[in-house]
C-alpha cells in the first residue's frame, strides 16, 4: 500500500521501491531521512507554487541527490552533486526511462546547489532544490502549514541536524576540495577544515597566461 505524509503520497511503483532500497543501503539515516524530506517538502512547496511534478521523477532526484556525499558513490574527481546525478541517469536508463526524463532527473540533481536557476526549468527540477533549499536552508519554511511541517519531521526527524549535516558535507568533499569552486560548498571547508581557502575567481582570471 502507498504511504502519505502530510498529505503527500510517496511513488509505490517499482521504480520507486528499487531507488529507496539504493539509497537505504548505501546511505546513513541522516541522508535516508533528509532524502525523503526533500521529496516531501518539495511536493508541499510545488503545491504553494503551482507546480506539479512527475511524483516518481522527482522521487528519483530527491533520493539520489545527496548519493555524492556517501562512501559507496562519492568520487573524487568532480562535484558530489554530479556522482548523485550521474548514478539516477545510470540507474534510470537501465530500466528503460526515457531520455527526456533522465535529463530532468539529472539536472534536479545536478543544480540544487545552484541558486535561482532550477526555478526556471521543468517542476522535476526546481521542487527538488525547493525541497533542499527547505529542509537545509529553511526556505519557505515559513510558508508551510505547521500542521504539515510536523507531519514530516515526525515520520522523518531531524535530530540535532544541523550540525550533523555540515559534517556530512564536509566529509563529502574534504577530500576534493577544488571542486567546491563556485558553488556554496566552498563555505563549508572554510568553515571546517583548517588551512582551506576557496578558488579566488578574481586571483585566477588575474594570473591565467594572457598578458592583459
């Protein structure tokens, strides 16, 4: 049987089952749990907006968007958002999602880091970083009905999450720390990893080998 939360009902296809057994394996319940909160408050903040989202495809994006921050999909090569992103278009075209699905998949995952834009592409894209924004952030928290707000957090808490989700960020990419280059991530390793210091895009422009 589907499960609703806060008047949400969560996919029960077997797409949706086979992404939630993934990222229940392969992930902490920190991310388990924001997760599907980002799913969760993305359909609520959809539903403020006026968008309407495929429920499955923005199931997918939801739960594979922090797949980068976990040992088993964690690269080191690229930013943790494209290893979540590039495992949902591995994952989705194995089982024969249309391409143009994928891509909004994707790119859901792919740019929640990425203020504003998301919000001018399809509602596959922009709920998943409404979702983040959200349950990270506290955008539009404030928007929500508190009825539905309780809803969520007490069939997926969020104890002491906060702290706990800045050292999951900073144990996602501590280790590639030039990948955080123009994104918020860079804030993170400022704040946590002695000695970092952010990419300077004025210092890079003023030293690349042109001569003015």
């Amino acid at each position: 049987m589907s499960e609703t939360i806060a008047g949400v009902t969560i996919p029960d296809s077997a797409l949706a089952s086979e992404a939630t057994e993934l990222v229940r394996d392969a992930a902490p319940p920190l991310l388990y749990d924001h997760s599907r909160r980002v799913y969760l408050f993305g359909t609520l903040q959809g539903r403020r907006l006026g968008l309407t989202a495929d429920p499955e495809l923005l199931y997918v994006g939801a739960m594979f968007h922090d797949l980068g921050l976990t040992e088993t999909y964690r690269g080191t090569d690229q930013r943790f958002e494209l290893d979540g992103a590039d495992e949902a278009r591995r994952f989705l075209e194995a089982r024969g999602v249309p391409e143009s699905d994928v891509r909004k998949v994707w790119e859901g995952i792919a740019l929640h880091t990425t203020p504003e834009v998301p919000y001018r592409l399809e509602p596959e894209v922009a709920l998943v970083t409404a979702g983040v924004e959200t349950d990270v952030l506290g955008i539009g928290y404030d928007a929500l009905d508190p009825r539905d707000v309780e809803a969520v957090t007490a069939a997926h808490p969020r104890p002491d999450f906060k702290r706990r989700i800045l050292a999951a960020f900073t144990e996602g990419f501590k280790d590639r720390p030039d990948t955080t280059f123009g994104t918020v991530n860079a804030d993170v390793l400022e704040h946590f990893v002695p000695g970092f210091r952010h990419i300077d895009f004025v210092e890079v422009i003023q030293s690349s080998p042109w001569p003015e």
